[in-house]
C-alpha cells in the first residue's frame, strides 16, 4: 500500500514511510513511543550545538589562562610557554585566516572568541 501511494506521489516508498512514521510520533496521541517527536529532535539539535559552543569557549579559555599563567610565573619553564603558543598557532583561527599577525605573542583564539562574544 505505501509503495503504491509512495508511486502515485512520485516519491521513493522509504522516504513516504519516513514521513508517516515522524507523523504518528508527533501526534497527540503519541501513537509511536519508539521515536522522537519533532519538537525533541530540534531540541536535541539545538542542545548538541550548545554544547559544541560551550566545548570550543572553555578550549579557548584554558588557551588563554595557560597563555597568561605562562606570562605571570617567570619560574614557569620555558617548554610549558612554548606548547601553549604552539597550540594557538594550530587553530583553526590561523589556517582560516582569521588572524593576521601571526608574529603575535597573544593567542589568536583568545581575540576570536572576543570579537565574536
């Protein structure tokens, strides 16, 4: 019957099957238990990239509080400054071009989380 249907709309039978599957778990009646309804798989989405954003904002501030320890504590050894900064010229900051002056001494992360906050 959904091949049929699927034909007569001109649409694979999958993709029609797909669709009334989404329909029974969005109605009210909850007609499907087995899977999410449209309104939790946007809500899904929009708490997965929050904390993809939230994953990037605290990389960028442990760049940047090792940067500025780094800079405070003269006792601090050399090795532990340079991996910092080595870690900041890695950014994707620096391969997008994002940042220009690639003879700075500040992490480039630090400004790009700036000026897009």
């Amino acid at each position: 019957m959904i091949r049929r249907m699927a034909e007569e709309l001109g649409v694979h039978h999958e993709a029609l099957r797909n669709w009334i599957r989404q329909a029974e778990a969005d109605a009210d009646a909850g007609e499907r238990d087995d899977l999410l309804t449209t309104e939790e798989k946007n809500e899904l989405a929009q708490l997965r990239r929050e904390v993809r954003d939230l994953r990037r904002a605290n990389e960028v501030l442990r760049t940047a509080s090792a940067f500025f320890a780094a800079q405070l504590d003269p006792t601090r050894p050399r090795s532990e400054r340079s991996s910092t900064s080595t870690r900041a010229w890695g950014s994707s900051a620096h391969r997008t071009g994002a940042c220009s002056a690639r003879t700075s001494t500040i992490p480039c992360q630090v400004f790009v989380f700036s000026a897009a906050g």
